[in-house]
C-alpha cells in the first residue's frame, strides 16, 4: 500500500468527504445496539464488518444507502454521538489525516429525545475530545462538521440554520445528501439561499445517483463550492473520432458544464471506491481502472480523493490513495498534488489552508528525500513491485 521507500500511512493528508455514521468501528456498533435493543445481522465484529461491506457493495445508492440503518440506530444518545465522533477523530489520525471536515445529519438522531442543537453539542464534544486524545498521544489533527440536511425531508431551511446557529462551535458547512434522483438542489432554494445571505459555505452531494441536471442545479441553486462526488460530470467530457491520414484520430471535448466546472476549479470529492460500489461511475465501466478520476485529473479538473464511507466500502484514506497509485502508476507528486488540491478545497480560512499546505509540503519533500535515498540503496534492487499487494482495502 506505499510507494518503494515510502509508507504512504504515514503522509499528513485531509478528508474532505467522510460520513459520520459511514465511519463506526464494528465494535462499538455491537456494543451500542446491545445497550440500545437493537437487532443487528451478526454481533461478531469480523462478520459485522464483512455483513456491511458485501451489502454496500451493490451497485445500487439505494441498497446502499439502507446500510446506515443500522448505524444512525445506535447513534441517537449524547454519550453514543459523543464516543461515535471521539473514536471518529481517532481513526482518522491513526490513517494519517491531520484535517478532517465530518459530515452528518442531526435530523435523523433525535428518536432518543435530543434536540438537533444537543446532537450538534454532543458530536462537537466527542471531536474535541478525539483532538484532545490525539494531542496527548504526540500527534496532530484537526477536524470540523459539516451539517447535512437530507433530500427527502422538508428540514432545509432549519438545518441551515442550525449549521449557522454553531459555526463558532466547530461548524464549518452545510451539505445535502440522500437519494439523489427526483430530489433536487431546487427544491431547498430558501435554505441555499439563507447560507449565501450568511456567507456561509456549502457542498452539494451531486453527480452521484443522478447526472449532469443534479450537478447544474447544485451550482445554479445550490451555489455549491464543492461537489459531493461531482463524478459524474465526466459524463460531459466527449470523444470525437475523425479520420487523419486513414488513421483514427479521437480528440475530447468538454460540454458547457464540464468546461465550466473545470476552469471555475470547483472541487470535486470523489471517493474511488464507493463510486465504483453505488454504480455512479456505471457508464464507464465497473472497475476502478475505468474510474474517470484519472481522465479527470489529467483534463486539469480539482480533483480531491476521499472515502465517503469507511466502513461500508472497507476503505481507508491511505487504501484509496494506494489503489490510485497501483492503479494509475501515480508517484509521490501526484499524491501530493491531489492532497493538497483537498487543502485548498477545504472550508479552513486562507490563512489556516497556507500553513495547513506549507506543513504537508515539509512532509512530503522529506518522504521524497526518503525515496530517493531508498533508491539508491541494495534494497531497492530486489525491490518486488507485487508485494504492495491488495492496495484497495484496510490494512
């Protein structure tokens, strides 16, 4: 899972695009659906993780979707939210990320009793005690929630107020998330607007269970900064194929939108493998070296890597980037270009972002150094590129 010399695990990075109740150790799950009367699929935690990831991997957003069932059941107290959120952050230190923006719905956590501003509270308590936990142990992150409204539900306007209410406790966006199709940014035009009219930023879940109208109308009325996945975007990117000299020529051509989305550098939060397990890259192919991340990169467009889920599609920051490094033959300057694409995509303010990248850069020239050293030593030489081995997965 690393480059010839280098531990990729080890590389500051920033997670843009990380559900909550995406993220829970199989564990803890069991423990709070004990505590909570909750029926799960298996109570081992090997056969709970592998019960999740074989049914997140369907090829369909929905069946996907239905995952979080289990999830969201045990997240509906103060202390749960709390320990959900602290071992969050913990798990995203332990892969290496140093910033981290969560994304979650406080609407679907109140069956318990709690008012969507005690479940707002209770994750901010358990992010700054998963900081707090990480400081203590000699290592760094920071991370920010981002409060999600969801699609099918009529809380739009009250959920960006909610977001607003705490954006001096730990909030740093609004999001909208859920079954994309039938459901459009159009449809939350006050809440979007509300935002705007507090200078506050949004992200839009897009491009994922619906195409290029989604992402038209998460720029046009949901004003989004950034793309929640924004994948499907390359389905405006055409291949004309004309005859030169009797050789096939084939140029591409980007459509309005994708040309606007490029040099406009909206950012798009592509998460690799759970794009190819919902089906949202289905009309380029169905593995990830068909994933259009790399056509997307390669075209100029602000590429960012994340995970969306962790723990349904059994990934990890470092995993994705060691699948895109297997996959795609990219270096260590490419994964510094794409982590640090996320950097200035982030809701940080600019001066946090400058020494959030001059901090990543510092790591990573000395990881080149490293390589380079490595290169030049007799253990290179016996060097097996196959030992990587399954990049995609946890370690």
């Amino acid at each position: 899972m690393s480059l010839p010399g280098v531990d990729l695990k080890s590389l500051p990075k920033v997670s843009l695009h990380d559900h909550l109740d995406g993220g829970l150790r199989p564990e803890t799950i069991i423990e709070l659906a004990a505590k909570a009367g909750h029926t799960l699929p298996a109570t081992d935690p090997e056969e709970l993780r592998s019960w999740f990831l074989e049914s997140a991997d369907s090829g369909s957003l929905e069946r996907y979707l239905e995952t979080f069932e289990h999830t969201i059941a045990v997240m509906q107290s103060h202390d749960d939210l709390v320990r959900v959120a602290r071992e969050f952050v913990e798990d995203l230190a332990e892969d290496g990320v140093v910033y981290g923006e969560v994304r979650w719905a406080p609407e679907q956590h109140l069956t318990a009793g709690l008012s969507l501003d005690d479940a707002v509270e209770a994750v901010q308590e358990g992010l700054e005690e998963g900081m707090d936990a990480v400081d203590e142990a000699g290592g760094y992150i920071e991370v920010g929630q981002i409060i999600t409204a969801m699609r099918h539900g009529d809380r739009g306007s009250e959920i960006a107020q909610l977001a607003v209410r705490h954006r001096d406790n730990g909030v740093v966006g609004f999001d909208l998330a859920g079954a994309e199709n039938g459901f459009l940014p159009s449809r939350f035009t006050e809440a979007f607007t509300y935002l705007a009219e507090n200078n506050f930023p949004a992200t839009v879940h897009a491009g994922e269970g619906a195409g290029l109208e989604s992402i038209q109308d998460a720029l046009v009325h949901g004003r989004a900064l950034r793309l929640g996945h924004g994948v499907r975007i390359a389905e405006d990117i055409h291949l004309d194929v004309q005859e030169e000299d009797g050789n096939d020529v084939g140029t591409l051509t980007l459509g309005d939108l994708a040309q606007w989305v490029r040099d406009r550098q909206i950012p798009l939060e592509l998460c690799p493998s759970s794009n190819l397990q919902t089906g949202a890259i289905a009309a380029f192919g169905t593995t990830i070296a068909e994933h259009p991340i790399d056509l997307l990169h390669q075209l100029g467009f602000n590429v960012t890597v994340n995970t969306d889920n962790r723990l349904m599609s059994g990934v990890s920051l470092t995993g994705e980037f060691g699948l895109l490094v297997e996959t795609f033959g990219y270096g260590l300057d490419t994964v510094l270009e794409l982590t640090l694409n996320a950097v200035h995509a982030s809701f940080l303010p600019i001066e946090s972002r400058e020494q959030l990248a001059d901090f990543i850069i510092e790591h990573f020239e000395d990881a080149m150094e490293e390589m380079d050293d490595f290169e030049d030593s007799e253990e290179f030489e016996t060097f097996d590129a196959s030992d990587l081995g399954d990049a995609g997965r946890d370690e």
